[in-house]
C-alpha cells in the first residue's frame, strides 16, 4: 500500500483527493493534504479524515509517505518539487509541470538526484479512444502521417478567473495553451511526433487576465506532416468540445466529445477485425471535462512504484511538450515562424 500526500487543495485537488481518498486506486491511499490555505486543507482532510497541514516540510517530517502529489499553482510547481525531492518520495506534479525550461531542468535535476521517480499528471493519454488510437499508429495503419489537429472550445467564464488571483497571469499560470489546453498540445506531439517549427497567434477576446484566452498554432512536424492547434476558453454559453483527429496516407481518426473522450471516426483504407465495433466501444461519457484519465493514471503510477515499471510521462517527457508551448508563445511575441530547440527570449511565461 502507497500511502499518498497531497499539496495544494485547490480546484484540481477535488479529483485526485476523491479518486485517492475513496479508496478507488489499487494498492494506494490518501494519507494527508497540505495547503497554505488552512480552510482548504481541513476541508480535504476532513472530508478523508486524514491530517491536514499547512507546511509541507511539517507534513514531511510528521507523516508516513511514500508519493507527494503536487498540485499548487503552476507557477510553484519547481520549487515545491525542488525543496520536496530532498525527502527521497517520488513526486507527482500536475500539468504544466512547470512554466519555464530553466525550471523544468531544476525539476529533473533534483529528483535525479535525490533517487526518485518524477510523474507528470498527463491523464488524457490513457482516454480508452486515445489508447486505441495509439496503438493503430504504434502498429503502422495511419502509414504516412498528413495533418494533426487539436481543438480546445471550452468556457471559462470570468468567475472562473477571479476565483484566484494567479489565474491568468503570466508569472504564475499563462493562459488557454498552458492551462487547459496543455494536455491536447501533449496529445498531438505525442503522436505526431517531433517539431520542427511553429507560428502562433493568440489574443485575449473575453477574459479579464494578462495572458490569453484564445490562440491558434500552426505547426510543422519532423516528420513533414502538420498540425493545428485551436484553443480557446471563450466558448459560450458552455464547453463545446476537447478533440484530436489524425490523418493519415492510411486511415483518419477523430476523438471528440468534450474530454478526448468520444471515438467519432475510425476509417482505414485496410479495415481489420473489429473495426466494425470501436466507435461503440472506444467512446466514454465522463462527468467533466477531467475524462476518467486520472484512475487509470494512478493506477499507472502504483504499477510502475511497486513494479519498478517504465512510466509513461516522467519529467523528461513532460519538459517536452513544455518545450514547444514555449515556442508557441515565443512566436506569438515575435510574429515569426519559431523553430524548436530554441532559447526562449520573448516569451513571457513564467517571467516575475
């Protein structure tokens, strides 16, 4: 048994406490929750009837834990990983996994060094129509990549944005592409491949914050194929849509509903058995816009602890994706066509 802490009891920490704290992961227990906030973190603990903190250096020393899940504002996410590596626990960080390069670098840094393992939350890659679309490309049947496309329309309203005053900011949050279109922007590298260039434009149409609320990217892939990105958290009245559809020489596939939850097409030019079936199996209806990702992420990360297991997103992996919203935002400030493996010079994010 894994015995779990969590740091940071805001919005996100409802999910993790409840999949943890019911008892709904294997072999894994919610222990104790921390955060500045006292309120928030009786609340949790309470809830859980576990002990409640608000040091997490205090919850450290006093408490039995093997995981710290982390899940403060994106802009902390470093330093708490930095200062809580030391205690020889591996760590869970939520998305982003941090905001800068330098940052991320620190991350790694620090759990290399201190012998644990660093896991960064990416739960939509265990979506089941995302699995299964994997594992068509994995097995060859797209063959030549064309056009990969993401769209993020969900809505924010202001209320969302003033619940907080790090939302939105550059130094503390960024904006769409770094909150919630994070996961989508991973979604499509991870399966498309490497990077080559970008060329952004973003613009903050209705929310009342420095960064943006909406943006769309083009990108050019390693491989030649391209891809789109369309964020945005100005949909109104409500969420439209979280979807990916990849397009291939040998097949297309789009997953839609408003989590990367619902299979909607899944054509091959070489139909196999049991293609006939996926867009009824593969598709799911989640509560939110959360998807049911985070079970099988947990589960994940207990198999990969107990087992010694290869995990699917460790920090190197995470810094990837970070990588490239860097560019994203570096060629919005610029104008120009950004290609990666850059320094960042002109990209706010982060920046204090």
């Amino acid at each position: 048994m894994l015995n779990f802490a969590l740091v940071g009891c805001g919005r996100i920490a409802k999910r993790h406490s409840e999949l943890l704290g019911h008892n709904q992961i294997g072999q894994a227990r919610l222990a104790a929750v921390c955060d500045v906030v006292e309120d928030k973190a009786r609340g949790i603990g309470q809830l859980f009837a576990v002990p409640h903190y608000t040091d997490m250096h205090q919850m450290m020393r006093a408490e039995s834990i093997d995981v710290v899940v982390v899940l403060t504002e994106s802009g902390l996410h470093a330093r708490h990983v930095v200062e809580l590596a030391p205690y020889g626990k591996h760590l869970v960080v939520e998305k982003p996994m941090a905001l800068t390069l330098r940052d991320a670098d620190a991350m790694i840094a620090a759990c290399d060094a201190a012998g644990v393992r660093l896991f960064v939350v990416k739960q939509n890659r265990f979506n089941v129509p995302v699995v299964k679309a994997r594992d068509a490309l994995t097995e060859g049947r797209f063959g030549k990549m064309v056009l990969g496309t993401v769209r993020v329309r969900w809505c924010r309203p202001q209320s969302y944005y003033d619940q907080d005053a790090w939302r939105g900011t550059w130094a503390m949050d960024g904006g769409v592409l770094t909150n919630q279109a994070s996961h989508h922007v991973d979604l499509l590298e991870w399966m498309m491949g490497d990077v080559e260039s970008v060329f952004a434009r973003s613009t903050t149409a209705l929310a009342k914050i420095e960064a943006e609320d909406t943006a769309v990217v083009v990108l050019k892939f390693a491989s030649g194929a391209l891809g789109v990105i369309e964020a945005t958290t100005a949909a109104r009245p409500t969420d439209l849509e979280g979807s990916l559809s990849l397009l291939g020489e040998g097949g297309t596939v789009e997953i839609g509903g408003f989590a990367v939850n619902e299979m909607k097409v899944w054509r091959f030019a070489k139909p196999q058995q049991g293609d006939e079936d996926v867009l009824t199996r593969y598709s799911v209806n989640p509560p939110s816009v959360y998807g049911f990702g985070h079970q099988a992420y947990y589960e994940h990360v207990v198999d990969c602890i107990l087992r010694d297991k290869r995990h699917l997103v460790d920090g190197l992996e995470g810094r990837r994706s970070l990588e490239l919203i860097n560019a994203i935002y570096e060629s919005v400030e610029t104008g120009v066509e950004v290609p990666l493996r850059f320094k960042p010079r002109h990209c706010r994010l982060g920046v204090r």
